[in-house]
C-alpha cells in the first residue's frame, strides 16, 4: 500500500493566493448580480431591466475604484468574464426566482452579505497593491461595494442600504483594519483574506440576525 505523507507547512507556503483572489472576485460578482436581480424582479423589471440591474451592482463600485486609482484599463473591459458570469447568473435567477416569494429579503440580504465580504477585500487589495495607505485603501475597499448597491437601490426606488442605520459599512471597516493587522504581523496571505471574509460575513450576518443598529443622533430640547 502506497503511503503519502502531507506536510501541513508545504500546504501553506505552496498555496497560489492568486487563484484564491480570483475566486473571491467571482464570489463576489455572482453575489452582486444576485443582489441585483432579486431586487429588480421583485419590482417586476423585464428581463433586460434586471440584466442592467445586476450589471450595475456587480461592476459599479469597481468601476468608480479603478477610475479613483486611475487604473486602467478597467478590469470589466479586459477580462469578459465578468460580464458573462453577470449575464448567466442574473438570467438564472430570473428563470428559478419567484418575485412574490416569502423569502425575498432573507435572499437579498445574503448575497449582498457575500458580496460585501467578497468585495470588501478585493478592494482593499487592489488599493494597496497600487501603493495606498491604510486609509485610503479602506475607504476605496467600501467604495467597492458601496457604489454597485447604492445605484442598484436608487433604480429600483429602494432607499440606500448603507443610510440605514443596519450594521454595514462598520463590517467592512472591521475586517479591513483587521486584513492590515494580520498582514503586519506575518500572517500568510490566503489565512489572512479568509479571516477578512469570514469577519465581514459573520459581523454583518449577526447584525441581520440580532437586529444591530446604530441609533441615530437626535438633540432634545
């Protein structure tokens, strides 16, 4: 019997983060397209008005990223894949989702979770990448996710995710300030991008789940 052993080190440093980070990316795009279409359909949008719709909230936030960063070209353009993964997820959903269903909220509020974790990470990694600060590249990783949402709820006369007083834009902010402290203290890089992740998509599930809520700010007199 032929025995293999498996170093749990080798793994580790042998890993390609590159790949991993294109998977985010995907992750992330079908979340948005998702997002985008669930909404539209259930403002009974036609076929080409959810398309649009999933197109926007999918590629929005990295748009306006890239064009901050004067990155060019822009990564939709280059790759087609991200159009064509946007076009059949979003045509997928429209054919299997039900626009009344009971669970058009539960369904929203996931994906956009994913998206926000997915997104969230991808641009702070391309900010950094071009040689931003800590600060900039957390402002442009919610940027990132940010935009394609804000633009998605203004077509389908939602008001805006992020002015609500849910728990949002803080997931994000907490994950990415942690990205920096695990990569300043060594931490491999893929360990690094799933604890991110998985620190976004729990804080935020938790708020979704526990009700968390920013109170507003109101003088009495």
């Amino acid at each position: 019997m032929l025995a293999i052993s498996v170093d749990p080190k080798a793994l580790i440093t042998t890993f390609d983060p590159r790949s991993l980070i294109f998977v985010f990316d995907m992750i992330g795009i079908i979340a948005c397209s998702v997002s985008g279409t669930i909404l539209a359909k259930h403002k009974n949008f036609d076929v080409f008005g959810c398309l649009l719709v999933s197109i926007v909230t999918a590629i929005g936030g990295g748009t306006v990223r890239d064009v901050i960063l004067d990155r060019h070209p822009l990564f939709w353009m280059v790759d087609m894949s991200y159009l064509t993964v946007i076009t059949i997820s979003s045509l997928v959903m429209q054919i299997f989702f039900h626009p009344n269903s009971r669970r058009v909220d539960k369904f929203l509020k996931l994906s956009d979770t994913i998206g926000l974790a997915a997104f969230t990470l991808i641009g702070i990694k391309v900010a950094d990448s071009m040689g931003t600060n800590v600060p900039v590249a957390l402002l442009l990783g919610v940027i990132t996710i940010i935009v394609g949402g804000i633009i998605r709820d203004m077509i389908c006369n939602e008001i805006p995710l992020v002015l609500q007083q849910e728990i949002y834009i803080t997931a994000a902010l907490t994950g990415g300030i942690l990205y920096f402290v695990l990569r300043n203290l060594g931490v491999t890089d893929w360990i690094t991008d799933i604890a991110t992740m998985s620190t976004i998509f729990t804080l935020r599930m938790m708020a979704i789940r526990y009700d968390w809520q920013f109170p507003t700010l109101e003088w009495k007199y």
